[in-house]
C-alpha cells in the first residue's frame, strides 16, 4: 500500500443550474426590471407634467411680453426642443385701505418675497413647465427665436447642441436593456414554457434506452406470463389483426406498494423494444382550467407519431378518481383532464398500436368508466411474492454484493414472509453496508439475519442507558410474549427475543416468524394471536402486580384484532355472522376510510360491538394469565438468562422449554374450547384481509 498514490480528493462541485434557475441569475433579472421600470415612469411623469407649446405660438408670446424676464426660468434648447418654466402673473384683486404702518411693512413683506423668489427662482406651487418642439424646424427660424429672447431679457442656459447623441444613447441603452430583459425571462420561463405549457411532461425511452427484460422481473412470473401477450402483440401486431383480434387498449398492474409494478412496465417495452413514454398521473393535472386535457391529448399525439408504442402512467389513481367530487356541472381539472384521457383511450382518434399501462395501489378509487373494457379491460395483479418468488429476487439483488459461501438464500427467504421486492432490496443493501462497517471482505449469513432486524424493528440502539429495574420489567414483558406463544397451539414460533432497544421508543422486542406462506388465518390463530400480544401486559401483572405504559402497542394492536373479528370477520357469536365495518380499507395499503352514508349502525349495535370486542380480549387476557401462572418457573428462568444475554434466539429458547417439560403446564386449547362452547364453529376457516406483511410484522410484539 506504500507504493500506491493517495487519488486527489474530488474537486468540489460548482453551482448546478437546475430547471427553475438560481437564485443570482433571478435577482439581476429583478433589479434590470426595476431600473427599467423607475426610468421609464419617471420620464413618462416628467412628460405628463410639461405643457405642450406650438412653435409660433411660443414667439407670439414672447412678442407679446407673456413670456419675459421676470416670469420665464431655465430655458434650454436642445436638438429636439425648447423647455423652460413660467410663473404666471398674480391675479387682480380688491384693494382695502390701510393705514401707513401696515402698508409699509406689506410692501417690506412683498419686496422681501420677490427678492426670494427672483434669487431661487424656485416656487414649486405656481411654476408651470413648458415645452415646445423644435424637431425638424428650420436652423433659421430657431437662431431668430433664440436672438428674440436675448433681446427681451430672457437668459438661455445653453444654445443648441449640433446633435443629441448622449440623450439618444441613454435611449439606446435603455431599450437594449428592455429587450434583454424581455428575451430572458422568456427563455427562463418563456416563449418555451408560455408556449409548451399544455405539452405533456411525459420522458421519452427509446428502445436502446430501456435495458430492462422479464428477466429483471423475478418473483412476479404470474404477472409476467399476463403481460407476454402484449409484447407478442407489439413485436408482430399484423399475427392478431389478421384473425380480426384486438389486444387489450389499456393495462393496469394493481398491487401493494414496491412489488415492481414500475418495473414491469418498463421490462414490457424493453421486451418488445419499442418507445416507452413515461410520467405520473400527477404530471397531468394542473391548477389552470385545461392544460391537463391538452396534455393528455398532446401525450398521445407523440405516442401515435412513434407508434407502436407504450405509454406508462404511474399513480393512476392521482388522475382517475371517481368523478362526481368535482364542482356542480364537471368543471373541475381534474375531472376534464380525466374525460380528455377517456375519449382518447376510446375515442375516435384511438390508435390500436399505442398501448396504455396504468399502475396503481389504489384501484377502488379509480372511476368505473376508466376500468371498463375498452380502455383499462386487463387488470393484472402484481402481488407480494411467496417463497420461490422471494428467493429468486434476492438472487436477482445478490448479483450485485459479494457473499460468503455461508450465506443461503432459500433460509432468507423464509425469514422474510411478507416482504416485497423493494424490502428485499433494501435488505440486501443493509447486509452489504453492515459488512463494510464491520470490515468484512464478504457479507455473510449473520449481516442478512442482523439486516432482517434492522428492517422489521428499526436500528438497534445498545449504548441507550436502561436502569436495572426498567431493563427486568423488560425481559418479563418479552419473556412473557415468548412464553404465550411457545404454550399455545396455532401460534408462529418465535424467532428471537431481546431487550436491546431499537426503533422509536421500543425498549425490546419478540420476533416471531411463521413457518409457511399463509393467505387464510382462522379464528383459533386470531385468538391465539390476542392472547401472545397480552402475554406482555399478563407477565408483568403476575410479577409486579401492576402494569406499565409499555403495553401500549399490544393493546392497541390486540384490540384492533377482536374489533375486526368481531365488524369484519363475523366471528362473534352474538352479533352473527354480519360485517358491521363502518370504513372502506384499501386492500393494498391497509388505511381505512369512512364510508360516505353516514351512520350505518344503531347506538344499541354498536354496545354490542363494543362488548364484544372488550369480551374477546378480556378471555384473552384470562388465558394469558393462566399460562404465565402455569409455568412462572419457565418464565423466572427465560427472564434471568434473557438478561444476562440481552438477546435470546430461538436454540436457546427450546432448550430452555425441553428442561422444563415436566413441570405443570396449561392445557392447551382452554380459550380456544371456550370459544367452541360459544360459538361452536371454532375451527371455521374465514379469509383474513389483513396483507402477509401486516400480519407477519405484528407478530413482533414489544415493549
């Protein structure tokens, strides 16, 4: 390393002109503006205030004594002009007898004002501006006017120049300086942004600029095999329209956020090697009245004149939402840039070789027109992967890394339930960047296990001080979530329990992984899950005999389980089998939404609802107890390892359970056979709403 030269730093960036322009440039175009402006206005009230005067009538004036010594001040004649200024004679008034005193210290008053004024020759009020054109006059008659007022006494300032150049230069000057102006702010905002403002914003993608192929899109094949008939399409369009076929007009790939809708669509064009346009469905709407309409038919004019072509909107749901929410008649933006999109996806002017892929994780706010055949008529689902999909994606992303030869993805894979394309990504990225910090020349299995964490829990914080008695309510708080779950049937196993801290305000946490991809969840799992999630709340009731604020995300997460069986799942066996659900939640994001009728249900149902929920987590809580009380030897004994190590996996944790098997255990199945006395339909398998990753991320419950 002696031998090698230390490269240069890297010089530093200048300033980057970005789309809008800096800050300097802006404020020269501001004070041009302004000096402009303040010459202007001031020759224009400079012009306003002087009189105009005929040239004739001008030496009439002075023939005639209007114009003399004593009322006329600063003339000038120049190249274009005679001015001067003139106050006019006092006006006749009464005249009143006056004693001699008064009328001696008048005419002393007067006399003393007159010599004033004669010296300044100033008196703003009274002074009255004049200027008299002499452009194109004869040299003549202009010497014998100047001479006229020399004889009367009139003192001339100057005579006149042979020409006018300095004042037709400061003209000059001013006008380039206007042009300048006016040039550069339509370049900045300009004839081209006046002009294109109604041009779409759309990117353009040749073929040789979009690299991607299906090959990029792993984990999705079911997606795939949907979208290999368009690009057969694209590729050969006379094979379908000689048998009188019509592929699908429009394309629109639903699912939750990050499973690759983005790219799928890009690996469409880069398969059937045509013009790929790319833009939101932000990019179209505006605040001005119809420039989204003109860019959604100016969008399709460039896709026809490069057809066959795709074009991609991404965030479908930002343009086409129900129409009806707009102002009275449909003249809102938003809803005419959504008709222009309909009309020309279906209108006369449609071209059957541009093809319209919409994506979206919102397809329930999405206008019914737009989702009937004609236009969106194929609707692929990209949805989060299972297994094999997981595995083939953290493939695609491991190309990337150096691994060791200890790493197996097919074991990543199963520890990452749930997770979707960008979480693996972004997993893989966290495992690389851990065995760089660690100084590693390859990532190995333990960085991907550490990065897992990282991802579902947060970023762990082991230099937080904890006090003593905080960090054993702790361990009986996790202990008592692993213990529920190791003592019930139909639970996840548990992976790893610590009382590091990690995230946002978690003092410790369980980390349970299910063994299988599951898409239906029964009610003796929601149950069972109840009871785990109070394991917490019931291990520190049994040890302290008082609880603490760190139950507050069980309870919450507990609860929202029993109302959802009770308003959704129909699992309740007083109120039956209804959904009382009061919201709409989306199937892709999980956020709920209430229901625009208004009340749907009377006082006394909801009661109902309401005791259920609290009679469901209240037998949960009675089962969680019974177990903890069952087995306090097995949980004293996980809480005193479980602090001295800080972090317990699962090895340890079975071996903890198999040293303690003939201890008194529960019976397995008590709150589950209360619930079949009640019910009598326990075992019912019902289809669970909740997404794979909700349901695995709140397995984790912690403190």
């Amino acid at each position: 390393m002696a031998d090698s030269e230390t490269p240069p730093p890297p010089e530093r960036p200048g300033p980057q002109r970005n789309d809008r322009g800096s800050a300097q440039p802006m404020f020269w175009y501001i004070a041009i503006g302004l000096l402009v402006f303040v010459t202007a206005a001031t020759y224009f009230q400079s012009s306003r205030q002087r009189q105009r005067l005929g040239f004739s009538e001008f030496v009439e004036k002075v023939k005639r004594g209007e114009f003399n010594a004593t009322n006329v001040f600063e003339l000038t004649i120049s190249l274009s002009e005679i001015t001067f200024q003139d106050r006019p004679a006092p006006k006749e008034g009464l005249t009143f007898p006056q004693d001699e005193t008064t009328a001696a210290a008048d005419h002393a008053t007067d006399g003393q004002q007159s010599a004033e004024t004669s010296a300044s020759g100033t008196d703003s009020d009274s002074l009255r501006r004049y200027a008299v054109p002499i452009m194109g006059l004869p040299e003549d008659a202009i010497e014998e006017a100047r001479q006229l007022l020399v004889s009367k006494g009139i003192e001339v300032n100057g005579s006149r120049p042979s020409s006018d150049w300095p004042s037709l230069v400061v003209s000059f000057m001013m006008l380039t300086l206007l042009l300048v102006l006016i040039i550069a702010m339509f370049r900045r905002f300009g004839a081209g942004a006046a002009m294109s403002f109604g041009r779409s914003r759309g990117r353009l993608m040749s073929e040789d600029d979009v690299k991607v192929t299906f090959d990029d899109a792993a984990g999705i094949e079911e997606a795939v095999d949907e979208l290999r008939e368009v690009v057969e399409f694209l590729r050969t369009p006379a094979k379908y329209q000689a048998l009188g076929g019509r592929i699908p007009r429009g394309v629109l790939l639903v699912g939750p956020p990050g499973t690759g809708k983005t790219l799928l669509a890009k690996a469409v064009a880069g398969e059937a090697g045509v013009p790929f346009f790319s833009l939101s469905g932000s990019d179209f709407v505006e605040m001005f009245v119809g420039v989204g309409a003109a860019r959604v038919r100016d969008m399709f004019a460039q896709a026809a004149a490069k057809a066959p072509s795709i074009i991609f909107i991404d965030e479908l749901d930002a343009l086409g939402k129900v129409r009806g929410s707009g102002l009275p008649g449909g003249q809102d933006e938003r809803e005419q840039t959504l008709n222009a999109l309909l009309v020309e996806m279906d209108g006369f002017s449609s071209d059957q070789s541009v093809i319209v892929i919409g994506a979206t994780n919102r397809p329930e706010t999405l206008d019914p027109a737009l989702m009937r055949p004609g236009r969106f008529d194929r609707h692929v689902l990209v949805d989060r992967p299972d297994y094999k999909g997981r595995e083939a994606i953290l493939k695609v992303h491991a190309e990337k890394i150096k691994m060791d030869g200890d790493v197996h993805l097919g074991s990543i894979a199963k520890l990452t339930p749930g997770f979707v394309g960008a979480d693996l990504a972004n997993l893989v990225n966290e495992a690389a960047l851990l065995a760089a910090r660690k100084d590693r020349k390859a990532v190995a299995m333990a960085d991907f296990e550490e990065g897992i964490e990282r991802v579902v829990a947060g970023l762990e914080k082991p230099t937080r001080i904890i006090d003593e008695d905080e960090k054993q309510r702790v361990a009986y708080h996790e202990c008592g979530h692993a213990l529920v779950a190791c003592s019930l049937p139909n639970t996840d196993p548990v992976h790893k329990i610590s009382i590091i801290p990690r995230g946002f305000g978690a003092l410790g946490y369980t980390l349970q992984r299910p063994e299988d991809d599951r898409h239906l969840v029964t009610q003796t799992e929601l149950q069972n899950r109840i009871c785990t999630l109070l394991g917490g709340i019931a291990a520190e009731e049994l040890i302290y005999q008082e609880t603490s604020t760190g139950a507050q995300n069980d309870l919450e997460r507990a609860t929202d389980i029993a109302r959802r069986m009770v308003t959704e799942f129909g699992m309740s066996p007083k109120l039956g089998r209804v959904n009382y659900r009061e919201t709409n939640t989306s199937p892709f994001l999980g956020t709920a939404t209430p229901r625009p009728s208004g009340d749907t249900h009377s006082e006394a149902t909801r009661r109902d609802v309401d005791l259920e929920i609290k009679r469901i987590v209240d037998e949960a809580m009675v089962t969680a107890s019974d177990v903890l009380a069952h087995r306090r030897d097995v949980l004293e004994h996980m809480t005193r390892d479980l602090i001295d190590a800080e972090v317990m996996d699962a090895e340890q944790l079975q071996r903890i359970l198999d040293a303690h098997k003939t201890g008194p255990q529960l019976k397995p199945g008590t709150f589950i056979d209360k619930s079949e006395s009640a019910d009598g339909d326990a075992d019912k398998s019902v289809g669970s709403s909740e997404s794979p990753a909700k349901s695995d991320r709140e397995s984790a419950g912690g403190a």
